[in-house]
C-alpha cells in the first residue's frame, strides 16, 4: 500500500458540495492499494502513519508523531498513486487493486484507524472528490508497506 503524507494545518473533502471530511492541524494522506496489498500491509501503513516523525519538537527538529502531537488523520482513497508512468504520455492504471479490493482494503485501514486514533476522517472511495489543504512546510512523504 501506498501512503502519500503531508503535513498540514488543515485540510477538507467534499463531495458533491458537501464537506464529509475534515481536520486541523495533523496529516492528509493519500492512500493507493495496489495489487497484491494485504490486510498485514494495510495495518503496517496505519502503524508507519501514526509513529512517523514529521512534528518539531521543542528544538524544532521532526520528532514528534501524530500520536505525540494528538493531531487529526484524514485518509483519502486515490487509486492513481499506482499508476505507472515510466513510459509514454499516458498513466497506466495495471498496478492498481481491482475496484472491489482497493474499497475493501482502504475501508480496513479506515477502521484500524478510528480504532485507535481521534479525530480521524476520510474521503469516499469511487468519489469525484475536492481535497482543499494547507501543506505545513511543506513536508510531504511517500511511505510503502
């Protein structure tokens, strides 16, 4: 699975008009499944997502989680980080889970979130969705599990 983390001050989906998501200050991650991805590697990501140290502690260097910090997780579905994009001018989408699999494993990683984090929100999967954010930083990371 992939996850693409920015840190941020804020940040929103909507849907239709409708705002079904949002956080203040915390991580928006975009989170691809791509074949092959398993429930182990959906709990791993989770794991990396709320231990990696991205947060300035006192002295001002990242070491602080979003745990330490207490701050929100916004999951967002975005099966175009599997694309393969090393040849031609056009994405390839063949890396990506089937439809099925990619909703099924996001929903997992949703739930093993709200499990042990608040606040945590998310966009919806097979949405046209607006994603409004505020980079803090920017600090941006791609993590894999």
């Amino acid at each position: 699975m992939i996850g693409l983390l920015q840190r941020v001050r804020a940040a929103q989906v909507e849907v239709e008009g409708e705002t079904i998501g949002a956080i203040g200050s915390g991580l928006l991650v975009l989170v691809g499944v791509q074949r092959g991805d398993t429930e182990p590697r959906a709990t791993r990501l989770l794991e990396r997502l709320l231990s990696y140290r991205v947060f300035a502690d006192e002295t001002g260097r990242m070491n602080l989680s979003l745990v330490d910090v207490g701050g929100g997780l916004l999951l967002v579905p975005q099966f175009t980080l599997a694309a393969e994009t090393k040849k031609g001018t056009r994405a390839s989408f063949t890396r990506a889970a089937a439809p099925a699999e990619g909703e099924r494993l996001f929903h997992l990683l949703l739930e093993q979130a709200c499990a042990c984090h608040r606040p945590v929100a998310s966009g919806r999967f097979g949405a046209d969705m607006q994603v409004t954010l505020t980079n803090d930083g920017p600090v941006t990371f791609w993590l894999e599990s």
